[in-house]
C-alpha cells in the first residue's frame, strides 16, 4: 500500500494596522512595528491598539487615532513624559471601551489638546505636570480613581466629562495647581461623589455647565457631596447659575419652583 502523506497547514492571521505616519500610509503587524524614532504626525486609520504598542517614540508630537481604530487600552506611563507631544485625539466608535492609565500622559509637558472617545475610566495622575495643557474632553468616561489626574495643569482651561458618573470621594486633589481653570462639564445628573474640597480655590473662578439650564436644579438640590445643602445656589462649593424662583399660584398652598418665571 503506497503510503500516505499528510501535510499539516498553518495559516497565520495578522491583525494589520493602516497609518499615516507624516503623510505617508503605512501597514504593519503592530502599530508599534510602524512608528519608528524620528516619526511625528501619526494618525492611525483602522485595526487594533493594544497595551504593547506603547511608549511611542518621544519625537511624536501628534497621535490620531480614527473611528474604525479598536483601542483595547492606554496602559500606564503610555505617553509619559514625552517633551514633544501636542495633540491626542482619539475618535474611537467600536464597541470597545477602555481605560486610561495611571501616569498615562504625566510629564506631556508641551501636551495642548486631547479629545479621547471611547475612554470610561481615568486613573490618578493621568496628565500629572502637563503643564500647557488647555482642553481635554472625555466625554465618555464613567469613573475617576486615585488622586492628582490634573496636577499642575497650571494652563487647563477646560475640561468635559458629559458621561461621568463615579467619583473616588477620596480625591481631593484632582485639580490641584490648575490655576485657570475656567470650565467644567458635566452630566444632567450629579457624579457621585466628588470631595467637598476638590474644588478648593476654584471656587470664584469655574463655571459649571450642564445639557439643560433646568439641570441646574439637580445639582442645587444635591446632598451627595459632604456639607452640601438643598437649594443653597451652591454644589460642590461651586456658585450655581441659578437665580430660584418660588411661587404660588392662585393662593394655592404647592409652591412651584423654576429656575425663571417662565418656568
């Protein structure tokens, strides 16, 4: 009997990530495989990040990653201390969601701009001694742990958080040093709970907004927060924008209350 042969076939299957590093298209194994020292522009157009793609070279001044890009995650110390970066944006649609690290972006000290989808949770001194960063939005993240995300962020003047929910009552110092801090938003409904002295020294300076003027209301009658009263125009510490309105209608005895006379 002629003997039989058997041939075992292997097939390999690459997940292939498609940039464009300073203009120009590049396809590798891993984005790490393609981002080489001296590279600056890197805008990532489709496949998986993952964990050991990072740290990029620090001559990265620009990091994009578009809708189709599946982050898995932004580990700790991914872009820390990195002299030259300038932007994040991260514009992820998947349904993969992920977290941001400790110490992720500590030590960016010429980081501006990041816009980051897709992102739920922050770990503490996520952007540590960014010292020129100006605007952050995160508006899918969910929870804040740890301690001094934003410490000495002495240029931040905005920051966005519309789907926050959970905060360590812990963190007291989150904002520490962020001198002109102007902005914060925030959901319809309260986070809970932030540290009453989180805010400490900001108090005169941050404006709080929120989706609808009506929500206002919400935050008003929130007690969450260790010494915060009902209806005191406060929360937080913060002054609310809200002039209360309280009246009867009729000489009835229920007493409606709007944020104006139209409501």
């Amino acid at each position: 009997m002629a003997s039989m042969m058997t041939w075992n076939i292997i097939l390999w299957t690459y997940i292939l990530v498609t940039c464009r590093i300073d203009g120009e298209a590049k396809t590798g194994i891993s984005l790490k495989s393609i981002v080489v020292d001296g590279s600056k522009v890197v805008e990532v157009l489709k496949g998986t990040i993952g964990p050991n793609d990072f740290p990029l070279p620090s001559s990265v001044t620009s990091f994009t990653a578009q809708e189709d890009v599946i982050i898995q995650e932004i580990p700790n110390n991914a872009f820390s201390s990195n002299p030259n970066l300038k932007t994040v944006v991260i514009l992820s649609t998947s349904d993969h969601t992920f977290s941001i690290g400790s110490s992720a972006f500590s030590g960016c000290t010429h980081l501006e701009l990041v816009q980051i989808s897709g992102a739920t949770s922050l770990a503490g001194l996520a952007f540590n001694g960014c010292s020129h960063l100006q605007s952050v939005v995160l508006n899918d993240l969910i929870q804040i742990s740890g301690n001094s995300h934003f410490n000495g962020c002495s240029e931040l003047d905005s920051l966005s958080l519309q789907s926050l929910t959970t905060v360590d009552s812990s963190s007291s110092m989150i904002f520490q040093g962020c001198t002109q801090f102007s902005t914060i938003v925030l959901p319809s409904t309260p986070p809970k709970t932030f540290h009453k002295s989180v805010f400490s020294g900001l108090n005169d300076q941050l404006n709080l907004v929120v989706p609808k003027e009506n929500d206002y209301l919400n935050y008003d009658r929130d007690t969450s927060v260790s010494g915060d009263s009902s209806n005191d125009g406060l929360w937080c510490g913060l002054t609310l924008p809200t002039s209360i309105v309280n009246i009867k209608v009729n000489k009835r005895n229920a007493v409606i209350t709007g944020l104006k006379l139209s409501d």
